[in-house]
C-alpha cells in the first residue's frame, strides 16, 4: 500500500450544496469545460497538505474543505480546515494520531502541528532539519514544499523556468529534502558553519572566558596551598581527637552550666513570690494601724471634751421641752476612754513589732534575690564563654577535617586547569570547517543520469519526435532537448508537455524501490496546457494521445490526478476500459451531469447551448 492516498474531498459552506469528489488508487481524471472548479480541486487538497495559498475565493460563500486520506501507518484520517484559518482540525481512527486542532504553520507556539503529521504519515518518526545554507544552517523539512514538487498546477505547467524550483530562495532545502526523501541522508550531526568573522569573534570570547577561568582558579589554588601549609608538621588525627575531647568536656560543662541556671531560675521564682506574700502583708498592716490611729484621735477628742465641761454649772431645765433635767444622775466616760487607749495601745505596739518583722524578712528576700541576679548573670557568661570555647574547637576541628577537602580541590583545581589549558590550545589552533554544502552537487551524485534514461523513455512512450535527447540540467534542476532549454523555444504547448514529463519523471524516480521515503502521488492541471491553440511545431494529436497513453500504461504505480479540459483530452481512448476513475464537469445538469465542482458557484460560469 502507498503511504497514503486521497479517497475523498468536500467542500461546504452555509446554504451551499456541497462540492464533493471521491478518488481511487490508480489514475484518477477530472475533466470537464473551462471554469467548471476543476482546478480548485487541486487546490484544495494542497490546501491540506500546509498550503498557505487559499484555493478559492471566499465570494463562493464556501467555507469549508474536509479531506479524507487513506494511510498506510494510521488507517483513516479525516482533516478539515477552514478557508483563511491557519489550523486543521483531524479526526484519524488510529489511536496513535491525538484528535484536535493542528497549526498549518509555526508561527505560533503548540503541541500539534500539521506539517509533523504529514511527516509522519510518509514514514518518518520525527520532524527532521535539513540544511537550508551551504553553510549548514537548518530549517524544519516541510511536507507542502515537498509536496510540491508533485504538483504542478496550471499557474506553473506553462513555466519556462523549472517547474521543481518554485523560489530560487528556498532551493538549498527544497533539494535536500529531496535528498533525503531518496537516501535518507539529511547530513545529520554537521554543526552550522559560521562565517569568518563571526567565527574569530566566537573564538576570542572563548579564549577571553578561559583566561579569565584560568586566573580564577589559581588564586583558589594558591588559597587551597595556603591552608595546607598552615597545618604542616601537624599529627592531624592527635589533634583532630584533642579537640574532639575538649568540644565534649565543654559540653559538659555547658550542660551543668544550664542547670544550675535552671535551679536559680526556680529559686528566684520562689523568693519573688515570698516577696509578694511580704507586700500584701505590710499593705494589711499599714491600713490597721491607720484604723488604730484614728480610733486614738477619735478617743482623745471625747476625753478633752469631757474635761472641758467638767467646771459649768448645771443646768436643771431642758432647752427644748422645758422639762426638768438630773445632771446629778450624770456618769463620765474618762475611766472607760483610758481603758480603751490602753487596749488600742497594746494591740498598735503589737502590729508595729509584727510590721517591722516582715519588713526584715522582705529584706532578706530582696537580698537573696540580688544575689541569685547576680548568681544567673555569672552563669550565662559563663555559658557564652564555653560556647565560644566550642566554637573556637569546632573551628580548629572543621580546619583539619578540610586537609583532605584541600587536598582533593587541589587536584580538581589542577584537573580544571589542564581542561581549560587544552581547550584553549584546541582554540588557538585553526580549525578545518568540513566542505560547503552543495545541495545540487550532492543530488547529482546520487541520481546521475537517472533522470535522463525516464525522461527519455517517457518522451519516446509519447511519440514525441520533435527534438533528440532530453538531459537534466541540475544547475537549474530542469530539462534540456538537445542541450537547449526550453525557455528558448517560445512554444507555450511545448513548454506545459515538458513540464508535464518532468513531472511524471521525478514521480516515476521518488517511487522507485530503492528510494528512502516514497511521496507515491502526483497532481498535474492541465497538462497540454497550450495545445488548443494549434502549434505549428507540434504533432499535437499524437503527443496528446501519447501522454494519456502513458498515464494509462503507468497508473499503478500509485496515485495520479489530472486536471483537464475536454476539448485537449483524446476522445478515443475508453478510460473506463482500463478501470480508471473519471470526473466530468459541464456547465449544464441535463443528461445527468455534474454541474461543476462547486454546484452553488454559478455566478462566472456561462451556460453550455443546448
């Protein structure tokens, strides 16, 4: 089975009858009046293949191209795209195809884009770069300029020029994909070849970056060699274990250190909250005797009181009622007013005896307190000091563990140095480029004068008698009759019969047994392009019958479009006979026929008479 093959096109838009053909393996020929959409086949399946060239004019209100494409990797694939959008959306029955949308191009960053499937679906398991300079630049093989090459559409069949070399820019990877289609060989692993002073500049900053690599990495050695000289003559494992010993008594003492400090803590807790106890004592005491005091003042104020009113007279008659009083019945209360400061006297001597005892005792707690202050401030010095005394040890310590870490880094330093000295040497030294890269030359090579023996068995299997000996030039990668190319002759026909033999020559040759990858297609629009206008220089009736012979003959071997107007197309050939697929467009729908390829674009296409 080919790599895949056409089995189907339609096309569709809003209110629009749909255009659709359907194709086979073999020969397939679409015939039909002027201005019938027969063209825009072929245009719309490029359209598939990355084509950024829209295939027809949006003023047809069609909208819509699906093409379904029978492969030998992946079974069905079904890809639509719309007209003027760069994406394509396909739907392939393989499970190793991802379903969605596919970019046409690279222009935007994606995880799909059409040209790697078409890639893979002639063969390849990845998206190569061929050289696009002669200095080795690259650039992504492209499927829709590979497959140009088997398409020569009716805008080019006429050419005077190569029909295989569309844009002279873009031949250096347009041949080497060709290259690569016939031996597989795209000169992988060739680095680009830069430009002289490109190069000198590349090579200077080079050189520029290891020197200054260089200096870095001898002052690091001097450093390294420094430190190593410091520990000389030492037993590096007598005093790695010194400090090993000191570090854990150090620690030791830390952690007696911390408990102590712990203890104090506690013990300054306890005595803080003695104090506490003290405060709420004395607060207590100081508001009793405030009491007592005032209970004194109030007693001494009723005592001068009484004395004061012991020398009146008394009085026997009330002020207020006029009723007879007793003042002899009257006691005094300077005996009981005595007994009582006595009594407050006591217990006040009493509270200030207490008062001043608990007052001591907060003394005492406030000392013990200072001391523990002091006691705790000792001990954290002291824990800072051993901490520093540790870190002093572990210094030392990391300072013999480095002896071997110097040791090797001076090793790698000295490794690092030879590295850079070599490559600085290897840069220093002129370097031989490989040869330019000659696309042509190359390809030449390969084929020889394999073009020359099919293009001249083809010319002969089409009766074409006009001139001797075809050859292939590869200057300019196209045909020459008797040396002479055919842009001298100023035959329009001639030119469209020629193009048409490369065309099936470079077909004929890709598919050969021995090629790498086979295309296993060609399209060709019109290829007597010209003869309807009745060249003199031409037997054009037996060249006509001749090439449509030898399409006849040659169709098995793989699939073949060809566009055509009926009035070029030989009558008496039965194209069914030989079991050949034909589409025939007219201009009318009586009797059955097809009205164009698009039924609803009728607006430029003038009626056949009846």
């Amino acid at each position: 089975m080919l790599n895949f093959m056409i089995e189907s096109l339609r096309v569709s838009g809003p209110g629009k009858i749909d255009g659709f053909i359907k194709f086979s393996d073999g020969l397939n020929i679409i015939q039909g009046r002027s201005n019938t959409g027969k063209t825009w086949i072929l245009k719309c399946i490029y359209y598939l293949f990355s084509s950024d060239t829209r295939p027809y004019s949006p003023l047809t209100g069609y909208t819509d191209i699906e093409g379904v494409f029978q492969t030998k990797r992946y079974g069905r694939i079904t890809m639509t795209r719309k007209l003027d959008e760069e994406k394509v959306t396909v739907v392939a029955e393989s499970e190793e195809v991802e379903n969605g949308e596919y970019d046409t191009n690279y222009k935007r960053i994606s995880t799909r884009y059409l040209n790697d499937l078409w890639l893979r679906i002639i063969g390849l398991d990845e998206t190569i770069e061929v050289p696009k300079s002669a200095r080795y630049a690259r650039e992504r093989m492209s499927w829709a300029n590979v497959a140009n090459v088997f398409y020569a559409d009716e805008n080019e069949i006429d050419k005077a020029d190569s029909i295989v070399i569309k844009d002279p820019r873009y031949e250096t990877p347009l041949i080497a994909s060709l290259y690569f289609l016939l031996t597989g060989d795209y000169k992988k692993g060739i680095p680009e070849i830069t430009k002289p002073e490109v190069a000198t500049a590349k090579k200077k900053a080079v050189i520029d970056y290891i020197d200054e690599q260089v200096s870095s990495l001898t002052q690091t050695r001097v450093s390294y060699i420094k430190q190593l000289e410091e520990l000389a003559g030492l037993d590096i494992e007598s005093e790695m274990h010194a400090l090993t010993v000191h570090i854990e008594e150090a620690q030791q003492d830390i952690k007696e250190l911390i408990e102590e400090n712990t203890a104090i803590v506690r013990q300054m807790a306890e005595y803080q909250q003695e104090d506490a106890n003290c405060r709420v004592l004395l607060d207590r005491y100081e508001s009793l005797i405030s009491q007592y005091k005032a209970d004194l003042q109030r007693l001494d104020f009723i005592s001068k009181g009484e004395q004061a009113v012991t020398g009146l007279p008394a009085n026997g008659i009330c002020p207020f009622c006029g009723g007879q009083l007793h003042p002899d019945l009257y006691e005094g209360y300077v005996e009981a007013i005595d007994a009582e400061i006595k009594r407050i006297a006591s217990e006040l001597a009493v509270i200030v005896a207490t008062e001043n005892s608990v007052r001591d005792e907060q003394e005492s707690i406030r000392q013990s307190i200072d001391d523990l202050q002091l006691r705790r401030a000792a001990v954290n010095k002291a824990l800072d000091d051993k901490n520093r005394e540790i870190q002093s040890y572990r210094y030392g310590l990391q300072r013999f563990k480095d002896y071997t870490r110097l040791q090797t880094g001076i090793n790698f330093v000295n490794d690092q140095l030879e590295i850079l000295g070599k490559k600085k040497v290897s840069e220093l030294q002129k370097q031989k480029n490989p040869p330019l890269y000659h696309a042509k030359q190359e390809f030449e090579e390969v084929v020889g004068t394999g073009f020359n023996v099919i293009l001249n068995r083809i010319l002969k299997e089409c009766n074409y008698r006009s001139v001797g000996y075809a050859s292939w030039d590869f200057s300019t990668f196209d045909i020459l009759m008797d040396g002479v190319p055919k842009s001298e002759d100023q035959g329009k026909g001639y030119r469209s019969f020629l193009n048409s033999v490369v065309a099936l020559m470079l077909y004929e040759y890709f598919n050969a047994d021995d090629v790498f990858i086979k295309p296993g297609f060609l399209m060709i629009d019109t290829p007597l392009l010209g003869f309807d206008e009745n060249e003199d220089a031409f037997e054009g009736d037996t060249i006509k019958r001749g090439l449509y012979q030898y399409f006849i003959d040659h169709q098995g071997e793989g699939q073949v479009i060809i566009v055509d107007n009926l009035n070029v197309i030989p009558e008496d050939l039965d194209f069914h006979a030989h079991g050949i697929n034909v589409v025939t467009y007219h201009k009318d729908e009586k009797d059955g026929h097809i009205y164009g390829f698009l039924p609803s674009w009728r607006k430029d296409l003038p009626k056949e008479s009846t």
